[in-house]
C-alpha cells in the first residue's frame, strides 16, 4: 500500500511539473517463475520433498508390518481356546511392539513437521534473494528506458499492453543463464 501511495504521489509532482511521467508495468510472478535460478532452486526443493517422502514411506512401511503382527497377536488372544493367562502374556508381549509403533508415528510425524519447515524457510530465504536479484535487473532496465515508475502489474487496474515490460525483464534476468536451462 504504501508503495502505490507513493506511486501515485509520484505521478502528482510529475503531472505539477507539467512532465508527462513514464511508466511502465512489470509482472513479478510471472518473471519470477521464468527465472532460470528460481526454476532450478524448485527442481532442488521437489528433490528434497521426494528424499522425505521416501523416508517416511520406509518408516510407514516399517510401522505398517508392526500392525501386521499385533493384529495376528489380536487373533490370538481372541482364541476362545486360550486361557486367560495366556492372553494376558500375549497382550504383554505385544506392549512393546506398540509402543514401538507409536514412536515410529510420533517420528514419522517429527520428520514431516521439520522437513516442511526447513523447506518453507529455504524456499523463503532463496526467493527472497532472487527478488533481490530481479529487483535489481528490474532497476537497471527502468534506467536504460527512462523510466519515472516501475509498476507491478498486480495493482494495476489497467495498462497499455505496450507499457508491459515484463518479457524484457525475463530476458535480462536469464542474460546469464547456462544453455541448459535458458528459456
């Protein structure tokens, strides 16, 4: 909000100044997904999600063959045949192999819970940097065309396609890009 406000107070002293202010609109979003460094830092991310999803498909597998054999303890001890005694050595015997089950879940659950937030702060983190990044290629183009104002086109309700600068920002900001992962 206050970046408009200041837009629009902008386009005010220009318009007292009976100078015609130039402006332009630039998709962030957009640029920001055609950025050879965002693409790549995503293909890293999904890399990480799929290591965790592993992970925790061996602990659930693991956990999954643990039920397996307290459901075969639980037709045991409903064996009408069995005494109460060996019920209960069953039900005793079958303690530890739940609890182990709920330390594989409370784990499981530990191992999802860290690795979504160690990867939602990565994620922060580096898009941070690449904004910084574009922000700065974004400077550098409203310079070369004499630009007053720089406007993301989000907030703006209407703009002249011709104003649109948003492909030449694309292009500047993969100028560098390795021939593998240009465009």
């Amino acid at each position: 909000m206050k970046k408009l406000t200041l837009a629009v107070v902008g386009v005010l002293a220009c318009l007292a100044l009976n100078a015609a202010p130039t402006i332009y609109v630039v998709d962030m979003a957009r640029a920001y997904q055609s950025f050879y460094k965002a693409k790549a830092a995503a293909e890293q991310i999904n890399a990480s999600v799929e290591v965790t999803k592993a992970e925790l498909a061996k602990m659930d597998q693991n956990r999954q063959e643990l039920i397996k054999q307290i459901q075969a303890v639980q037709e045991k001890i409903n064996n009408p045949a069995l005494t109460e005694e060996a019920k209960k050595k069953l039900a005793t015997d079958a303690q530890p192999k739940i609890a182990e089950i709920q330390q594989i879940e409370a784990n499981m659950r530990n191992v999802n819970q860290q690795a979504t937030q160690r990867l939602q702060e990565n994620a922060n983190n580096i898009r941070k940097v690449h904004m910084e990044e574009i922000t700065k290629v974004v400077a550098t183009v409203a310079a070369e065309k004499k630009a007053d104002f720089i406007v993301e086109k989000s907030v703006c309700y209407f703009s002249d396609p011709k104003v649109d600068i948003t492909d030449d920002i694309i292009k500047a900001i993969n100028a560098n890009a390795p021939a593998s992962t240009s465009k």
